[in-house]
C-alpha cells in the first residue's frame, strides 16, 4: 500500500514539474522551481516514509531529534567553517593587505595584489 502512494507521489511530482518545464520560459527561473518542487516532493515522501514506519507522533519527534542531532555531528566541521566565515565577512576581522600565518604558511589577504 505504501509503495503504491509512493508511486503516486512520485508521478504527481514528475507532472508538475514537466508542467512547469513547459509554462516557464526564463531558464533561471524554471530550474529553481523545478529543483524547489524536487525537493518538496522527497521532503514530503520521507515525511510520509517516517510515519508510515514509527506509528505514533511521538516516536516520529523522537526520529526527528535523533536525525536532527546526527546531521548536526557529522556536519560540525563545515558548521564550523560556515560560522568561521560569517563572523570574519561581519566583523571584519581581516582588512585588505593584512598577511595572514596558519602554522608556519604566510599568505596574503585575498582581496589585494599585493
């Protein structure tokens, strides 16, 4: 039964996005209405994927926590890296022509030819 709703998801989803690969003609535009209705649709299918298999709402927030801590520690090194370059672009920590030295490498600021 499930695998039949699946299905069903699925070509409903391919539809609209033929449907709108044929009524959008700015290239820029279709791709990222096509590329939001992809990912609305496996949103929706793993939505639908987890409370089929958990039963009750409450197991479903608990998979969902524990999915949520998992992403968060294997993804901590490029959180990391995307906090790292917020503060510094914010901030600005670092000024055109400032040298920079990361373990014995001297590099120049980016920003200039210097």
């Amino acid at each position: 039964m499930i695998l039949v709703i699946l299905i069903i998801i699925l070509g409903e989803f391919e539809l609209l996005r033929g449907y709108l690969k044929k009524k959008i003609s700015n290239t820029v535009i279709r791709y990222n209405a096509q590329k939001g209705i992809e990912i609305l649709g496996y949103v929706l299918l793993v939505f639908l994927m987890i409370t089929y298999f958990s039963g009750a709402i409450k197991d479903f927030t608990i998979i969902i926590g524990l999915f949520a801590a998992g992403l968060a520690f294997t993804l901590q090194e490029l959180i990391l890296s995307i906090a790292g370059s917020i503060y510094i672009f914010l901030l600005k920590v670092y000024n055109p022509g400032d040298r920079i030295e990361i373990n014995g490498i001297i590099e120049r600021c980016a920003k200039c030819l210097c």
